[in-house]
C-alpha cells in the first residue's frame, strides 16, 4: 500500500518518507481506527451522563486516524532546509503537529478532570501543552538555528505540565475515591514518560536531521499508540465502575436545571440523569 500512495502522491523532498514508511504509518492508522470504533461502542454501551471520558477519547482518537491516513497517503508535509547533516530539504508533517495541537490538551484534560485540581490550574497547563505543540511547529519549519530557541520554549512548557502532573495533581483530593488516586498517578507517570521521548525524537529528526524520515515515523508513531489508544483505554478501563457524580461534571444546561426544578416543584424526586446532565 506505501509504494501506491508514494507513485501517486510522490514526495520532492531531499530527505523524505520511503514505502516501509509508509506501509508502518498504515498499520498505526489502523490501531487508531480500531481503538475510536472500539470506544465508540464502549461509549454507547454506558448510560447517558457518564460519557464524558469516552467521548474525550472519542475526538483523540478521531483526530489520530484522521492525521495518520495523511501521512501514510504522503500529504500534510512540507520541504523545509535541513540544518545539521547534509544538505537539500526534508519532510516536516505539519498534520502531525495539527493532530498534537488537539490531542495533547484533551489527553491532559481526560486525566486531570479526574483530581480536584481548579479549573484555572487545568486551564493553564492545557495551554502549556499548546505552547509546547506550536513551539515544535515553528521550530521545524525554521532552518536556521533560531529553531533551538523555540525548542526552549517548549521545554519551558513541558517542565510546567511535568509540576501539575507529578507535583500538584496526585496532591489534591480526589472525590470519586482512592481507587482513582492510585489508577491517576499510574496514568500521569506513563504520560509523563512518553511526554519526555517526543522532544528528544524532534531533536533526533525534524531538528538534527540525525535520523531517517521513516525512522522518524517509527518513533513518533508509537510514540503517538502508546499516548493515544493504549492510554485511553487503559485510562478508561479504570473509571469504568467511578461514580461520575462525584466529579461535579454537571452540563449546566438550561433546560437541565428546568427540568429539575419543574421535578421538585411537582413534588417528585430529581433523577440522577437531570443532575448529572449529559456530560
């Protein structure tokens, strides 16, 4: 299937991806297929008002398919200068990037809605990870040695998620129970991991030019299985029995609050559906 999408969308990059690839980022399009149609269901199988997690995944992993049908098809690229190594020009995956500037705060997002962290310290971190995202971005489509100064930047950011992760968050209370502490800092410790091996794969490939473009996509892709189905499910597997209102995750929806007002005032007992909402 690589050599196809390579005769038909032929790379004219110096340094560029080969059909082994291409036939690799096919087999990683297929795991992140399987896993959303897999959650997908899971999703549908749970009761109105504890999907909130599932669907969190659900654009994840809709995301991850979406960006590896275009690499493995060799498009969302573009030729960038190399800097280190050789000369000519090299591929930079831009729908890569694009795929990370969604996931990565939603990955962050699924796992510290389960802490009693506020709101305004999520906020931030998940902005940190956009930092950390674009900073890479802007990094690689530079050629000169001015993309190291935006590689800074996104260590900057990636050090803040580290504290929140490992530091602030298993430090809060965790109202659905300890059972949910514990499965937290197992999840926060895998991210945290993998959160370390993504600027070191840049510095090896879109920075340093010091590995092959296919290379590149061994790395980054399980790299982006491990961060993507393999921790979602995981992730998911150990909320399946939590009590969804103990996080507070109403809808605030209008007619929400009607309903359960309309409930009381008729003398007859809010539901859990009606408070929880359809989060």
């Amino acid at each position: 299937m690589g050599n196809k999408a390579l005769d038909i969308n032929p790379p004219n990059a110096t340094y560029h991806l080969s059909t082994h690839g291409s036939d690799w980022l096919w087999a990683a399009f297929s795991i992140f297929g399987v896993a959303l149609l897999g959650v997908v269901g899971w999703a549908f199988s749970r009761p109105r008002g504890t999907r909130l997690f599932h669907q969190i995944a659900i654009v994840v992993l809709t995301t991850g398919s979406l960006a590896y049908f275009s690499m493995a098809s060799d498009l969302g690229w573009t030729p960038v200068e190399v800097e280190f190594r050789g000369e000519g020009t090299r591929q930079i995956w831009y729908v890569r990037y694009i795929n990370w500037f969604i996931a990565f705060p939603l990955l962050l997002l699924e796992l510290l809605l389960a802490t009693g962290l506020p709101l305004s310290d999520i906020f931030t971190t998940l902005f940190m990870s956009i930092v950390l995202v674009i900073s890479g971005l802007v990094a690689a489509l530079v050629p000169s040695t001015y993309k190291w100064g935006y590689y800074v930047f996104g260590a900057g950011a990636l050090f803040y998620i580290w504290n929140v992760l490992l530091w602030h968050g298993p430090r809060t209370t965790f109202a659905a129970g300890g059972a949910i502490r514990s499965g937290y800092r197992i999840a926060s410790a895998y991210l945290s991991l993998l959160l370390l091996l993504y600027p070191i794969a840049w510095a090896c490939s879109e920075g340093g030019n010091v590995i092959s473009v296919t290379s590149e996509m061994i790395w980054y892709g399980i790299l982006d299985v491990l961060a993507g189905p393999v921790f979602l499910v995981f992730f998911l597997w150990e909320l399946r029995a939590a009590d969804y209102n103990a996080f507070g995750l109403q809808s605030g929806k209008y007619t929400d609050k009607s309903g359960y007002v309309s409930n009381n005032q008729a003398g007859a007992p809010a539901t859990k559906a009606a408070a929880a909402g359809d989060v």
